[in-house]
C-alpha cells in the first residue's frame, strides 16, 4: 500500500497540515493524511493519555475540518450531519465537539453503536465481535455519515459500517456521504471501499467517501513480521507505512518515540482506563529492557523503523532508553 505513493499538500495552517494520497490504486475513497502538533504528541508520546488525549485528538480532527472546509469536495452541512461513534474507541475523536469548534455547530447529531472484537481463540489470527448489544441510530434526510475509530484488522469497523448502512435502508433515508478519521492501517481502506460500494448501490444520491489518517498509513504486523516484540492484528508499526513528512521529522524528538510498540497502543484503555494502559506499556518497556541485554538501539530500529536515520541520534544506549521510559510511565501509576 505504500508503494508508489505520492503525498500531495492539500491545506495547511501554522503547525498543521493535510496531504492527499494518489498512488496506482484503483479506488473510490479519497484518502488524505493529517499531521498536527496534537496527534505527533499522542503518536509519538505514551504518556499523553486520558483526558488531555481525547482533548488532542479532538482539537486535530477540528484542525481537519477547518483545513478542508473550502479545499476539498468534503461540504458537510450542520443539519445533515452525524457523528456516527463505535464505541468506544471512536468517542476519543471527539468529533460531536471538533465539528461545534471548526464551524460553530450546535445541532449536529449523534448516533451510537458497539463492537468490541476479540480474537476467535488465544492463537487464532481470525477476529470476530463479541460486545453489540447497544445501539441508537437515527438519520436525518440524507445524513452525511462521520466517522473516527482506530483501525487495525477492520473487524469493529466493518460491523459498524454494516450496521449503519442496514439501519439506514430500514429507516427508509439514505446515506448521503462518509467522511472517517483513523489512526490505523490500509484495511481501512478496504472496508471503506465495500461501505462506498454497497452505498453506492442502495443510495442513488451518494456522493462520496473520504478518509483522513492521522499522521500515517501504518504497518500491521503479522506472523510473519520479522520483530521481536509484536501484536499481530493489533499494533501500528512505522515500519513500511506512508507517513506525513512532519510526523517523521517528530520522531527524532526521542529516541524513545520511533522504538514504541504500536502507534497508538489500546485506544480505548488509554483515555477511560489508564491503569490498564500504562500496564500494557510498561510491560512492552521491560520486554525491551531484557532484550537490551543481546540487542542495540541501532539493531532495535532496524526492526522498527529502518527508513529512519539513525545517526541524528547520536551514540545511544537501547537499556539506558527503555529504563527512563519505564521510569516516566511508572510514575504515573
């Protein structure tokens, strides 16, 4: 997916900015790229987590909004807007409160649906939904459908989006647009694609499906990766990912920043159960520590991020790196 892709500026503003993605992929979703001071901070930086990250993901996607408001064909309209949420990681966007502080909104609406994924048993690389017993959908005239969910296998996602279009079909309105903001991988784009094809088909007046990745197009991890530390079907590497030029500027920032496990780690647990995230962080820090034992920061980043030059760095120490983040994350707890 990265190949052959070609990054085209779209708007920007001070230290934000939105890119177009073209390559020689046949596709009806417009796909675009966003990078803010916000999210290179929660994507580089574990340790924005709870409150302040909902609030940084929130102030970006706004960013997006603004950014794109006359540069694109994206022309949302207030009362035919709806904030579609697949809970719970896509409250995290903030996207009820981006549209109020981009354009002033006030009666946009909301709509609600669950889709918790797990794996089909402990060794399986096979996801299905296991939590969708909750749901409130309502539609205006047309809605224009927005969207914001962390994506890596696309289980939740293609739930979600099947479900919304169903619900639409059998309320007897129709779906006028999709605009969805991820920080994920490319099979959101997929999903994105059967979702433009099956509205396409059921809503004569469809007009399009845009995504916005927040500052990259990142790698999943499979069997086969060749990383030492890995969550098939869950982490969002930097490895073989299209990225903004400025996150990848950002990550020179520290050395600890390109060395992370996943992008963005779990979505959910970082903004509602911080507990259990630092946890999930701290032991991929000390899996790191032990593994400073027989490996350097030179090897560890030629697994993780290897387009990355590493001699910006300087002469750095992999254990001294993995006990100051441990130091930081466990001050925290």
């Amino acid at each position: 997916m990265k190949k052959d892709a070609i990054l085209t500026e779209v708007s920007r503003e001070e230290s934000s900015v939105v890119y177009q993605i073209s390559d020689n992929l046949e596709t009806t979703v417009n796909r675009y790229i966003l990078s803010t001071p916000e999210t290179r901070a929660i994507c580089n930086d574990p340790l924005v987590l709870g409150y302040e990250y909902t609030e940084k993901l929130e102030a970006a996607c706004a960013a997006f909004f603004r950014l794109t408001a006359q540069a694109t064909p994206i022309a949302l309209q207030e009362k035919r807007s709806v904030v579609f949420n697949i809970l719970r990681g896509g409250l995290n966007f903030g996207l009820r409160g981006a549209l109020a502080k981009a354009f002033g909104w006030n009666t946009h609406s909301s709509s609600f649906v669950t889709a918790q994924r797990a794996r089909s048993d402990e060794d399986s690389e096979q996801w299905h939904i296991t939590e969708d017993e909750y749901k409130k959908i309502t539609f205006p005239e047309s809605a224009q459908i927005i969207i914001g969910d962390v994506v890596a296998t696309g289980t939740s996602l293609r739930h979600g989006l099947d479900i919304m279009i169903n619900e639409a079909i059998q309320q007897g309105t129709e779906l006028g647009s999709i605009l969805f903001f991820t920080i994920g991988g490319p099979i959101s784009e997929e999903r994105l694609i059967e979702a433009d094809t099956a509205c396409r088909k059921h809503f004569p007046n469809y007009k399009g499906t845009y995504v916005c990745y927040i500052e990259g197009r990142f790698f999943v991890p499979t069997v086969e990766s060749k990383v030492s530390i890995k969550i098939t079907g869950t982490d969002l590497m930097r490895c073989d990912s299209l990225m903004a030029p400025e996150f990848i500027e950002s990550n020179f920032s520290a050395p600890s920043y390109p060395l992370e496990r996943c992008t963005i780690y779990d979505a959910g647990s970082r903004a509602f159960q911080v507990t259990e995230y630092l946890e999930d962080v701290i032991e991929y820090w000390q899996s790191v520590l032990g593994l400073a034992q027989t490996m350097t920061f030179a090897e560890m980043m030629a697994e993780r991020f290897p387009e990355l030059d590493i001699s910006r760095f300087g002469n750095v120490s992999l254990e001294q790196v993995a006990k100051e983040r441990l130091q930081k994350l466990s001050a925290l707890r």
